[in-house]
C-alpha cells in the first residue's frame, strides 16, 4: 500500500466517523482491529468504557453509541500534521467539541492518532493525547475548562 493510499483510506474513515452511521463506520475496520487509548482516559472513565477496544463491533459501537453520550455530535473533522509511510497513518487533531450536558465552554485539547492498516483496512489505532487536560475538561464544573 502506498502512503497516498494510506493516507485517503483514514481520512475517509474518519469523515465516516464523524456521521456516527454504524455501516459507514463499519466498512474501514479490521475484523479483529484495536483502538488503544491511555489508561484512564477521562473519555473512558467517564463512560465507564475500555481504553483498550478489540473487535470491530467493539469500535464501532463505541463511536455510534458511547461516545454520543458524553459529546455533541457536532463534529468538524480538521486534517492537521498528517503523515503517512506505507501502511502506516499519523494524524495529529485539534479537538474542539461540545457535551450534550449543556456545557458552556465547548473542550478543547489536541490529539495524535497512529493508524496501522492491513489488506487496506484499519487493523490498530493508538490515541494519545493529554490526559490530565481531558480529565479537567471531562470533570470540571460547568463553568468550562479550568486549565
């Protein structure tokens, strides 16, 4: 696979991501693919969820289900600092999202995603970000982000 071809596969998927529509969402995952995120993420801690996703249905539902539950689904997706080499993808994302709970302040924070794609198909995604400043923003009074 080519860098090019890496590269438009995740950003498809992650236009596809922002519809929240299982099919759509479905067909760019690996049977057996893996979503790793920090240890106690405040997005996890606060739906009670893994860090450690396996399993396409397990993505899946989380994007289209579990994830709505503590943000807005008024995304923008944003390319920035997107890198890729043969079958690997690296995508840095400022986030900007607002909470259903009716949270002032929508939260801010960057992420860097790496995706590892197989037979053209997402296999393992890492997620890092700053977790201390999610957990601010995630558990922080309504009055926005503290930080």
């Amino acid at each position: 696979m080519t860098a090019q071809q890496s590269r438009e596969i995740v950003q498809r998927a992650w236009q596809a991501c922002a519809t929240c529509d299982a099919e759509r969402i479905s067909a760019f995952f690996d049977e057996d693919a893996q979503w790793l995120a920090p240890a106690g993420n405040a997005t996890a801690a606060a739906l009670d969820v893994t860090n450690h996703m396996v399993g396409r249905k397990g993505i899946v539902r989380f994007l289209t289900i579990d994830f709505p539950r503590l943000f807005a689904k008024d995304v923008a997706v944003t390319f920035r600092g997107f890198h890729a080499d043969g079958d690997v993808s690296s995508w840095k994302r400022p986030w900007r999202r607002r909470c259903p709970t009716g949270r002032a302040t929508p939260m801010t924070t960057d992420f860097c995603f790496v995706f590892e794609l197989h037979n053209g198909l997402i296999y393992r995604v890492r997620e890092y970000m700053d977790t201390a400043r999610g957990a601010r923003m995630v558990f922080a009074n309504q009055g926005g982000d503290p930080a």
